[in-house]
C-alpha cells in the first residue's frame, strides 16, 4: 500500500470522497436557503454560490487543517527535506477536492436556472471570487493545521473561519469587500459588479498562494518558492488596492429591463419574477379600479429597490416585491395601501382600516369599538360603485386621520342608490395580458 508522506493514499482517497459529498451537501443546502424563491436569473445563481461560502469555507478549511496535521504526525523527524513541488502535492490535492465540490454546487444550482426562463447572465468573475475564497480558507487550514498538529486544531480552525464568515458579511464595508460574501437582504437590482468580484479573485488567490508557497519555502528549504510567495503577494496587494479604490466602490445598477403585463394597466416586475406577474396584476387591477378618481389612482405599477426611491411620473407608483413566496402579491397590495394613509389614533385608527381591508380586497374588521362595528356594517352594505364613489368625496379625510362616525351613517349612502361608477372601472379578473420586455 503506497503511502503519500506518511498517509496511506487509501485514506487520503477515503478523506477525499467524504469531504466531496460533506461540502457538496453543505453548499447546496446554504446556497438553496440564499436563494430568492421564485427568481430566475443568473444573478439569483451567482449570489446563492457564493453564498454558500459562509458555511463551507470554514468546513473546507478545517478539512485541510485537519489532513495537514496527520501528514504533519507522520512526518519523520529528520526526514530530508523534499522538494518544493513535492511539498505542495498534498495541499494541491486538498485544494482539488474542495473546489472540484464548489463546482459541483455550481452546476447543480446552473441546471437549476438554465431549465427555467432564467434573465441577466452569469458572471464567471463571481465563480472565480468564490473558489479563491475556498482557496483562501484551504491554505489558511493547512497553515494552522501545520503549526499546530493538535487534535482540537480542526475545530479551532472551524470556529475561526465561521467567525471570518460573519466578520465579512456582518463586520465594516470594507470588510465586505475583501469577501467574497453576500450581506442580506440581497437587493435584486442592486448591480453584481464583475470588477468586484475581480479584486477579490485576485487578491484571495494571492494571499493563499503566498501562504502555500511560504510553507513549502520553509519545508523544502529553498528559495524559489520564497520569491514566488513574494510575486503571489504583490498580486495580493493589487487586488486589495483595486477593491479599497474609490473608483472600485462607484458601481451602481443600470436600468432594468422589465417585465410588463400591459392590460388593463401595465404592471413591471423585474424579468427574474415574471413567473408573478399574473398574481399581482389581478391584484393591482382590483386597487387601481377602487382607487380611480383619487389622488392616489394608477395605471402603471412598476417593481423597484427598497434601497432606491425614485422620482416616478404621474400615475405611476412603486411597490416592493422581495420575493415570490406563497402571499407575495398579498404582501405588496398590503405594503402599498399602508402608504396611502399613515396609521391612526383610534377611533380614527378603527374607521381607517375599515377602508384598508376594502382596499387589499379583503374581508373589512369589524374594530375594537361599538361605532367602528356600526361604520363596518354600513360600508359592508355598499356595493362596489358605491364604495369607490364614497372614497373619491372623503379621500382627504381618509389619508388624513379625518374619518369619523360620520361618514359612515347608518343612513342613505353617500353616492344613492347604487349606479355605475363614471370613473375607470377594470376587470377584477381578466385574461392574461400581453408580457413584454420593457
């Protein structure tokens, strides 16, 4: 049985094949839970990979701690020095099995998107940034594991990269540069900029290159991997200065070609949540029928960042959509509605959301008090047109706290018998419209 420094190449294999499906398993299971439910765009893809980093970085770095401390134990004492290449065979190897599993985590979930009607495209600086993050934390285990060829070596080696992982994500901006990591809630139009995820690809493989090549320098005794490891830190050093550069911190989003459903109003979502666009425009048809001949009446609604405020023209109004969980368009009419009006000391608070459950087309609360229950009866018995007509006379008093009892008597309604509205009226349930790019 041949043996690889001291390690039967037996169980290096057997080590190898239990990291592969550790880490394989480990990375999609982060990279599912990243991902946005619902999207399908090759960003979504990218930033589910490298994602998936905060977990199997410091897995992979404990692995290679954890084989650099046995081939370190079998290590006879006066043993001559092997040669460079020689050195760096096991490590290399090391390294071979943990980005070969990231590759595999990346194909998985690229199957994933390709078999979907997937938008935007896949970055392969992204890719990069992320096996030199696995790069980094490998040789940062096999220096540890070297040093210290203690049995609690492995577990130290994995507390500190968890605690790497959360200074990266949780810790200063610039820490978060240095990634590679994705700090939550990732921002759909926010820009995957590829010069970032270059820097960082650039400096990680320097940095563990340079440790590599300073370990075999010091094992083998020789020189020229010392002035490698110095070249492999200048390349480090420019990768840092790209990524800490004011230029390199500039990057914002372009604009974003929407997805619209055009009829009866146009409703745009970003082109990896078209798979929502038929659940939120019947939702946005119903509102935008009840709120017409308001200030507050629409007939374009457009998906936009939380992070972003935009100047929008006249008639066009912005909603949120983070995700396409179960309820989402329930979740936007809500978040939208409450924009409408701000919340209300009662009895103010009980009339306001009379109207706001009418509004999300919802059953309308009966309220904490005799009167709001009273108020809640009466508006229940208007029809539509009537309701859309009682809103256009007390608009003013329902976005400003100004409802009272008394615009919910318990007599004629505002608007008479019940007629046609002359204002828009959209079909609540209407075929599905055009979808185009826009």
């Amino acid at each position: 049985m041949r043996r690889h420094r001291g390690v039967t190449r037996e169980e290096l294999n057997q080590s190898a094949a239990v990291a592969v499906a550790v880490l394989l398993g480990i990375g999609l299971v982060t990279a599912w839970n990243v991902l946005i439910p619902g999207v399908a765009a090759w960003e979504n893809t990218v930033v589910a990979v490298v994602g998936s980093l905060r977990h199997t970085g410091p897995v992979a770095a404990a692995f290679a701690a954890w084989v650099a401390l046995r081939v370190r134990r079998a290590r006879r004492r006066r043993a001559p020095a092997p040669g460079p290449w020689r050195a760096l065979r096991v490590p290399l190897a090391v390294l071979a099995v943990v980005v070969g599993a990231f590759g595999a985590t990346v194909v998985v979930l690229a199957l994933r998107t390709a078999v979907s009607d997937q938008a935007g495209r896949l970055p392969p600086s992204g890719l990069l940034a992320g096996a030199a993050g696995l790069a980094f934390f490998v040789a940062l285990g096999w220096i540890a594991g070297w040093a210290l060829p203690r049995g609690i070596t492995p577990i130290a080696v994995l507390a500190a990269g968890y605690a790497i992982s959360h200074w990266t994500e949780h810790g200063p901006d610039w820490a978060g540069r240095l990634g590679p990591s994705i700090r939550e809630p990732y921002d759909l139009f926010g820009a995957l900029d590829p010069e970032l995820f270059t820097g960082q690809a650039l400096w990680l493989t320097g940095a563990g290159a340079a440790l590599l090549l300073g370990w075999s320098a010091v094992v083998s005794r020789r020189v020229l991997p010392a002035a490698a490891a110095v070249v492999a830190l200048v390349a480090a050093g420019a990768g840092v200065a790209r990524l800490l550069a004011p230029a390199a911190r500039a990057q914002a989003a372009g604009p974003v070609a929407y997805a619209c459903q055009e009829w009866p109003i146009t409703v745009c979502v970003h082109p990896g949540m078209r798979a929502g666009l038929d659940e939120l425009s019947a939702r946005f048809i119903g509102l935008a029928s009840r709120v017409a001949g308001t200030p507050a009446a629409f007939s374009r609604v457009e998906q936009h960042s939380r992070r972003h405020h935009p100047e929008l023209p006249a008639g066009t109004v912005a909603i949120h959509v983070d995700d396409l969980r179960p309820g989402y368009a329930d979740r936007a009419v809500a978040e939208f509605t409450e924009r409408l009006a701000p919340r209300c000391a009662e009895p103010a608070g009980g009339y306001r959301e009379i109207v706001m459950g009418w509004l999300r087309g919802g059953p309308i609360p009966a309220g904490p008090l005799p009167e709001h229950r009273r108020a809640a009866a009466w508006f229940s018995g208007l029809t539509e047109a009537q309701r859309r007509d009682w809103l256009q006379l007390f608009y003013t008093d329902f976005a400003r706290c100004g409802l009272t009892v008394n615009h919910f008597a318990d007599t004629t309604p505002p608007s008479g018998p019940a007629t046609l509205a002359t204002h828009d009226v959209y079909p609540v349930n209407p075929s599905p419209g055009h979808v185009s790019a826009r």
